[in-house]
C-alpha cells in the first residue's frame, strides 16, 4: 500500500467519524423570540419560538430567573401551545435565561431577556450577530416619539452620541462584542445587554456541509 494511499484512507476515516457530529451539530434546536430582542419593558408580549431542521418533537420551553431554575412555560410561567410559548404583561421578575428542549432529548441556545420597570431600552439583538453583517441599536423610550439624542457606551464607556437614538455598527467584528446599554437625558439609562458575534467558520461549515451532502 502506498503511503498516498493510506493517507487517504486516514482522512476519509476521519472524516466518517467526525460527520455524525457535525450533523448533529447543524440539527441542533434554535430558540429566538418574537418580537426579536433582548430587553423589554414591564407588561410588554413576547413569543418564543423553538425550531429545529427535521424533527416534529414536541418542546418543553425552559427558564432560569433569579427566583426558579429550570422553570417549565405553562406551569407558573407563560402560555405554551406546541412550538411556541408566549409571554404577556412581562414583569422585571421575568427576566432571566430561557431555552427549549425537545422530547427527544435536544436542547437550544439559550437566549437572555431583560425586562425592565424603567423608562428606557436598548432594543439590541437576542440572537448573536454575523461576523461582517451590521447591527442597529435603538435606544427607545417607553412612550413614542421616542427618536431623542441617546448615548451608547460598551463594556462601561461611552462609544457614541446618536441624535435620533439610533445606532448602526456596520461590518461587526469579534470585538465588536460586549456588554451596550444606553442613556436618554431626562428619561434615564437602559439596562445593560450582551451583544454577541459569531464568526464566519460556522457559515463556511455549513456551505462545506451542504456541499458533501
Ligand atoms: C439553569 O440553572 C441550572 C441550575 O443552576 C444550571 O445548571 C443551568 O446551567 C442553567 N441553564 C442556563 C441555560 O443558564
Ligand atoms: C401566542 O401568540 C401568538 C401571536 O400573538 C398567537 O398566534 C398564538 O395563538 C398564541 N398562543 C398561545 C398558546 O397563547
């Protein structure tokens, strides 16, 4: 045999070891919420949402708040039909981490929710952001018109003034990811939220995925 030859061998053994995880990796289930952000203010609505690629299993939606742990929608928390769990007259008391689990054993992303009794958030992505694709930021009072100057900071320093209280992050990159809130004079401070950044290899993963497939 040729040493070619067994290196072939090699990587398609590999290969064939590594697929099934891969494939369980892509079949993962996805949780994000409707509408699609992290911070509401107290008696706002909010859906969430559990999807995954093949599988008509049924789902337990999940969350962790500083009272519960492991608390299951529909028994002192939300309204849970098949794939969705909805949230009415949110409380500040609702905001923690929440995920879904399939019968069949699988368990999301979890994603962080914010509810707050003050007069300001920052409407931020719930879901991390794309390495490359832009991202807007909305501070936002609780009653409209609400496009008033706001500042932005990161990770505790101010990075921007935005005079209609909107701000774009264009091309996001790894160190775009931190910890935004935002300030409205006069109304007060939104509560800080995570803003993350995935990179492009997941993207390229799953085009290499589908390509094999
Ligand atoms: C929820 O809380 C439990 C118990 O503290 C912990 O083990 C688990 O990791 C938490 N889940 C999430 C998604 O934070
Ligand atoms: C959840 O909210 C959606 C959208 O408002 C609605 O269509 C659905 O019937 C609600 N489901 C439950 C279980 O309340």
């Amino acid at each position: 045999m040729s040493p070619s030859r067994t290196m072939d061998q090699t990587s398609l053994q590999t290969l064939l070891l590594v697929m099934p995880l891969l494939c369980y990796s892509t079949n993962q289930a996805r949780l994000n919420g409707s509408p699609s952000r992290s911070q509401f203010f107290k008696r706002e609505s909010v859906s969430l949402i559990c999807e995954e690629d093949d599988s008509s299993a049924g789902w337990t939606f999940m969350r962790n708040t500083s009272r519960e742990t492991r608390a299951e929608c529909g028994a002192n928390w939300g309204k849970s039909s098949s794939s969705l769990c909805n949230m009415s007259y949110m409380d500040p008391q609702d905001s923690g981490v929440y995920w879904c689990e399939s019968t069949e054993g699988s368990t999301s992303n979890s994603i962080t929710i914010t509810v707050t009794g003050g007069a300001v958030i920052l409407q931020s992505p719930v879901l991390p952001v794309m390495e490359g694709h832009d991202v807007s930021l909305h501070c936002q009072t609780k009653r409209p018109p609400s496009k008033l100057p706001a500042d932005f900071y990161k990770d505790g320093s101010l990075i921007r003034t935005e005079p209609t209280g909107h701000m774009t992050i264009h091309h996001v990159t790894k160190s775009d990811e931190g910890l935004y809130k935002c300030h409205i004079s006069s109304h007060g401070e939104s509560p800080p939220s995570w803003i993350y950044v995935t990179g492009q290899e997941v993207r390229v993963f799953r085009r290499l995925l589908s390509f094999l497939y």
